[in-house]
C-alpha cells in the first residue's frame, strides 16, 4: 500500500481536476476537502472519490466551473442554488454565508439544491466552529441504500449529520456521522483494502445480514445505526433537506439533492468566551472518565481526528492498492501520466 505525504495528494488531484476542465479556484475547494478528510482518517471521503468525480465531470453531471447562487434570501436565511458544481464547492458557499448571517444575526438558515456530492460533512462544521459559530449540517435523500428499521430494501441514502460546537483552549468538538450503520464510502474503503464490513451493518440483495462489502456492490443494503433511532434521524435528514427545503421542484436530469445548514453564534445567550470556557469544562469532565478495558483514554467527538490528522501530516496517508490504481486510470483518461509511488 502507498504512502502519500498530504502536499503530494495534494498535487496530484490538482493536476487531474485541471485536466479533466476544473478551473483553479475550485479544484482548490475540492481537492482540499479530499486531502483534509484524508488527513482525518476518513478515507471514504478523500482521493478514493477522484474517480467518480473524474467521470462525473466527464458525463456532465458535474459542471466543474459553475458558480452557485442565491434564489431567496432574507436577513436570517438563504436559499442556494449549487448549479451543479463540485458539491464542496456549493456547500462551502452555504457553509460562509450561514457563518457570515449568523455572527450578524446570531442565526440562519441556509438550504443548498442541485448540489454534488459534498463530501465529509465534518468539514464544513469545524469550519464553523474554528470561527465561534455552532452548526449543524445534514444531507438526505430517499434512496436504495440504507434499509429502514424492520425493512429489507433501501428506502434512505446515508444521510449523514454532523455538528460543530467550539471549544477554548481544548479543540472544537466535531460530531459526524451516517445514519447508517457505516457509511456508504468505508464500504467502498473495505473492498479496496479486500476486508470484510463489521457485522451488523449490511444486508445481501435477498436481505440476509453479511459482512462482505462486495454484497452491497451487488444489490444489497445498509443498516441504520442503532435500529429505530438512526432510522428516525435518517427520516429526518430526509424532512429536513428534502422536504423543507423544496429540492423537488429544483430536480432535473441530474438528479435531486438538497443539504440543509443550521447555525448559531456561539456567543447568542451568553458571552462567547463563557461559552467555550464551560465547554472545556464539560470536555474535562468526560476525560476524567476511567477508561473501560480495552481504552487508553475517554474522548469526545472530533478528538480522533486531530490525532490521525497529527500523525498522517508526520507519517504520511496510506493509499490502498485498488484505490491508487483507479486514481492512475482515472488520470490517463484526462490525458496525464501518474508516475508510481
């Protein structure tokens, strides 16, 4: 398996989006939330999606060079329009705008339609929180690929959630997560590294449980996480990105996608300084824990990521074999030639 410093993933996409037609300014949002989230550990969103965007691009889904823009807005909310573009590069658009109205207004609300796949939510959360705003991000769908609870075929998408709140001097608390038992992308991870799922999180295309993520490719479905509760969130990421935000009546060929963008001013009940203050202390709390058998140590939600994204910038990102070898053919197919490993 190859090992990529995060300066080189970095390149490398950069030179396959500007062949594949990606000007500068948006190659450089899209790939670096690829690179980021492969800094984090969350493989299943970084530079395994180069191929699928690649050929996206290719077949018109992705308008690369599109600019998103705003249908209604008032002081507190906004409706977006993705144009099709690199998801990242329409939610990152939602994401600033929501920061920006929430720290003029202490809340808003922004809904983003006709969007791409947006990538690792966590993103666009810590981005928020890293500038005193608590936000919420969700992104649902009806779909085949996660079964409902009691069910035996696909009736949501992954819907992930994520939420980002900041911290003082301990660092901002980042929750992300699919409403399915593993997200749709480390099943994709799995079969690139040949290893089996963990049980429990999917079905066979005859609904029979399964741990080979190959079944999933072949006609088989997710679970939701935690049985009925993950199967309500899932319920209302659909509510909330769909039907809130009317995606219907801005669907196309392309297909129908809505994300929907809650967020808060840190500092709207109270001073933001007291706020990130008792965040530390709640932080604090939760390590003081005991940690159970088999633990080092009791952390909250965002701390395993700067810890991989710590040791991935020393260390390098590992790469699996099948996943770089789909990165070099997606490459020779805008034109250009990846020199090994």
């Amino acid at each position: 398996m190859p090992t990529f410093s995060a300066e080189r993933l970095r390149e490398i996409a950069t030179a396959i989006f500007r062949a594949a037609g990606a000007n500068p300014e948006p190659t450089a949002i899209v790939v670096d939330h690829l690179v980021s989230a492969n800094l984090a550990g969350h493989d299943s969103h970084g530079v395994l999606r180069i191929p699928a965007y690649v050929r996206a691009i290719q077949e018109g889904r992705i308008q690369p060079n599109n600019e998103p823009r705003i249908l209604r807005e008032t002081n507190v909310a906004a409706l977006v329009d993705g144009n099709w573009t690199f998801g990242q590069v329409s939610v990152q658009f939602g994401t600033d705008l929501a920061i920006d109205r929430a720290r003029t207004h202490g809340v808003a609300v922004v809904g983003v339609v006709r969007c791409n796949h947006i990538g690792r939510l966590g993103t666009y959360t810590a981005h928020a929180a890293a500038q005193g705003v608590v936000m919420m991000v969700t992104t649902g769908a009806l779909g085949r690929s996660v079964a409902p609870y009691g069910g035996r075929q696909g009736a949501f998408g992954t819907n992930p959630v994520s939420f980002g709140f900041p911290a003082g001097t301990h660092p901002d608390i980042m929750i992300d997560f699919a409403t399915s038992a593993i997200a749709g992308g480390k099943v994709m991870v799995a079969r690139a590294k040949h290893e089996p799922v963990p049980p429990g999180c999917l079905l066979d295309r005859d609904g029979n449980p399964t741990t080979d993520p190959n079944a999933y490719f072949n006609g088989g479905f997710l679970l939701p996480f935690g049985g009925h509760k993950g199967s309500a969130l899932a319920l209302l990421s659909v509510l909330l990105s769909q039907a809130l935000l009317g995606a219907s009546e801005y669907a196309d060929s392309a297909g129908l996608t809505g994300t929907f963008i809650l967020a808060l001013d840190a500092g709207l009940f109270r001073d933001r300084s007291a706020v990130e203050a008792e965040t530390d202390r709640i932080v604090a709390r939760i390590h003081a824990v005991p940690p159970a058998e088999g633990f080092d140590a009791v952390l909250v939600p965002g701390e395993p990521e700067v810890r991989t994204a710590e040791r991935r910038q020393r260390d390098g990102i590992p790469v699996p074999d099948d996943t770089w070898a789909e990165i070099v053919a997606a490459a020779r197919t805008v034109g250009l030639t990846l020199a090994a490993p």
